[in-house]
C-alpha cells in the first residue's frame, strides 16, 4: 500500500485535561472511537475507519503515536517497518500516557479518550458511543467502558500489559475501579464486550481471553480465529484481526470477525436505523 492522505477525513484538534492531539473524523450518526494499534493510523487502520462510517456511524480516529497515514511496509522489506515500528513504540513506551508493563491500572491517556467520546457523543448523538482499540489500545475500550455513555466496546487483539508473566497474561490494562463499574454493567445486562485474537498469537495471549471470560462472563465475547486464516502476503506473524491480516472475502474468518464487530455496533448504535 502506499501512505495515505486521510483527504476524506475532517481534521480537528481536541484538548483535555493536559493533552491536546488531531482527530480524524469520517461519516454521520453515532460515534464509533476508533483508537489505532501501533505503528499509528495506518492505511489499512484508515480503512477500517472507512468501513465503519460506511455503515451508518461516524468514525472518530485520534492521533495517538506514529505517523497519521504512513504505510508502515514503505521502504526496504525489513529495515522500513522496523524504523517506523520504532519510531512510534520507543515514545509510546517511555510515554507517561501509557501503562505498558503495570497489571490492574489503566493507561491515563484513557481519561482523554473518555472525555473525545463524550465531546462525540453529544454531537453525533444515538444511543451511545462505541469504541475500538487495536494491539497496544486494546484494553483501551474496556477501560473507557466504565462510562455508561460507551455501550459498544471492541477488544481486537489486546496486547498490554505485555506477557512477561503469568500474572501479565491473566489480565488486561485496566483499573480496578473501572473494572468494577464495567463488571457492573455486565451483570446488569447493560454491556456486552468482544474481543478478537488469532489463536497463536503471543502478544494477545489465550489467558488473557480466559480472565476476561471470567471477569465479565457471558457478556464478553471471544473470537479466536485460526492463523491460517491469516493474510498469507503480510510479513508480520498474525495479529491484526481487522486490518494487516485481514483478509476481506466472503466465508473468510477474518471477514466473519469483521462482520461481528460490525453487527455489533447496528444492534446497540443504530437502533432507529
């Protein structure tokens, strides 16, 4: 692919608290955060964008690190994503906005998130807000779940805190009082949770899947899709369940999986559709 303008998106600036960043946002009706993996908004992550405003909801993408548009693949078949992966997952690291290796504590840039999703919501209107977070965000949108105002959270291929222990893989990058309101809401039958993961992916381990399942019961739904069901062309092992793997056939997994999130957002955002 090569790097992408975002031309169709409308670009604006959004400040809470001390943080101030672009957002790009694409369609009309309920607002769906569609929060990016690392190396930042991607084509393909752009496109995913694109398919949830073709749907009827109105994308919101804010910039959280990396390059806005860049192909992460340009350049030499190792060194160029190997630099632009850098480039984006050192500052993202060393940042004090995110909690990468901490286990029962929420990243603070969600406070942000939740704050653009409330902006969003009072101007888009509908139901709710749905929200999803990719690999490095993933846990982003269970976080932000703590807010009654986000009904429609998507966990695809939730990577932190990183595994580097049991204690790191049974669990995701959440608060303790933020998962007390989401389990609320679960047992309350207000909220439902997805998530996506290939089934041998080691930076969104299985225990991961299995503490959730635990944790929130039958209001999270897993999907764990195959490798082979991958995008056979990338050259990252499978991970990226709705964007660099991919694979947007009728009757793939992948598709399927793409499909789900996409039904989830018409059953709980357009409700008067």
């Amino acid at each position: 692919m090569t790097d992408d303008t975002l031309s169709d998106f409308e670009r604006f600036e959004f400040a809470s608290g001390n943080r101030s960043a672009p957002v790009y946002r694409l369609g009309s009706g309920p607002a769906v955060i569609v929060m990016s993996e690392i190396p930042g908004i991607t084509p393909r992550v752009a496109d995913f964008a694109r398919t949830v405003a073709s749907i009827g909801c109105t994308a919101v993408m804010p910039h959280l690190f990396g390059v806005d548009g860049k192909d992460p693949f340009d350049g030499l078949p190792v060194v160029g994503p190997m630099a632009t992966m850098t480039r984006a997952m050192v500052p993202a690291c060393i940042s004090r906005e995110f909690t990468v290796f901490a286990t029962g504590k929420s990243s603070p840039i969600t406070s942000w998130l939740r704050a653009l999703a409330k902006q969003e919501h009072e101007r888009c209107g509908g139901p709710g807000v749905g929200a999803v977070g990719m690999c490095f965000t993933g846990g982003f949108a269970l976080a932000m779940a703590a807010d009654d105002r986000l009904i429609a959270p998507v966990l695809s291929q939730p990577s932190l805190p990183f595994g580097l222990s049991r204690r790191h893989r049974e669990g995701i990058d959440i608060g303790d009082d933020e998962l007390a309101a989401v389990k609320g809401r679960c047992a309350a039958g207000d909220l439902t949770v997805l998530g996506l993961r290939f089934e041998g992916d080691k930076l969104s381990p299985p225990e991961r899947f299995r503490w959730l399942r635990a944790e929130l019961g039958d209001a999270f739904t897993a999907v764990e899709i195959p490798d082979s069901a991958a995008r056979a062309d990338s050259p990252m092992p499978p991970h990226s369940v709705l964007t660099e793997h991919l694979v947007d056939a009728p009757g793939e997994p992948t598709r399927a999986a793409l499909d789900e999130v996409l039904d989830l957002f018409r059953r709980r955002l357009l409700t008067d559709a």
